[in-house]
C-alpha cells in the first residue's frame, strides 16, 4: 500500500488495472460493477475512494519540470510497438502538465496495420502522453499506443 503521489501509475494505468481486476472476477463468476473495481484499486493504493487517487494521478510530477520538451526537437519513441525517430511538431500543454498532446513528425513512417496483403503507412502522429511519455490508450495486447523517450 502506498499513499505517495510520486508512486503512483498515469491515471490510465489505474483504469487498467481496474479492467484488469474486474475481468478476473468476472473469469471466477464473480460480479463486479467497474466502478467497484476503481474504488477497490484506489483503496490497493492508499486513498479513500477514486476521486481522490483520480486527482492525485492528473497532477503533475515533480520530475515533468526536466522533462521540457520544445517544437523542433527530435525523439525517438515507439507507435504501436514500432521504433521511430521523429521531430516534434506540435505541443499542447494541459492538465497542470500532467498530460500533454504532441504531433510528431517521423523520420521513416511506420505500417499501423498488422496485416499482411494490406498496409496503412504513417509518418505524422498525434498522441496524448502522460507525464512518463506514455500515451493511456493501449493497443489489444495492453501496450501503450504511443511511447516517447523523454530528455532528462
């Protein structure tokens, strides 16, 4: 049990784990509402209910301050589990910082579709990363959509 914000996953992780606990409730037949599984990953934490381990995760870190992150820059990341370098085309800050849309402009594109007789290449991307440069949107394997290396 923890209770210290720097110890705690992106919100989108939280819901996750609340997915993930639900699920294997349910696999037990047992019910589980998914609001239930929130309150119940929010007590695994420390906090009294959801709504407060919810505002705790959305602030911004202490450590989000290094993190600076400018138009121009280049970053290397992955999309959909593909490596790509790519530079930094748009920013928007927001959240206190905690979240963050980027537009990335990729050196090579990369085939988001995992298909063999079909392709769907892409060299621009706009995510919403989190303050760990992960996006919350995960693809069917539980992977984050969108993974950024961020500067010290």
């Amino acid at each position: 049990m923890t209770n210290s914000q720097t110890d705690l996953p992106p919100i989108g992780s939280l819901k996750q784990q609340a997915r993930n606990l639900r699920a294997q409730l349910q696999a037990r037949n047992h019910t589980l509402s998914h609001s239930a599984a929130l309150e119940m990953v929010a007590r695994q934490y420390g906090y009294k209910d959801w709504n407060t381990i919810s505002a705790k995760a959305d602030r911004p870190r202490p450590d989000v301050a290094q993190q600076a992150l400018q138009i121009g820059q280049i970053l290397r990341g992955s999309y959909l589990g593909q490596a790509f370098t790519a530079e930094l085309r748009g920013l928007q800050v927001f959240a206190g910082g905690a979240r963050r849309r980027v537009t990335l402009h990729l050196e090579q594109p990369v085939d988001v579709v995992k298909f063999d007789s079909f392709s769907a290449l892409r060299q621009r991307i706009t995510g919403i990363i989190g303050w760990d440069g992960r996006s919350a949107e995960c693809t069917s394997d539980g992977l984050p959509q969108l993974v950024l290396e961020l500067p010290n």
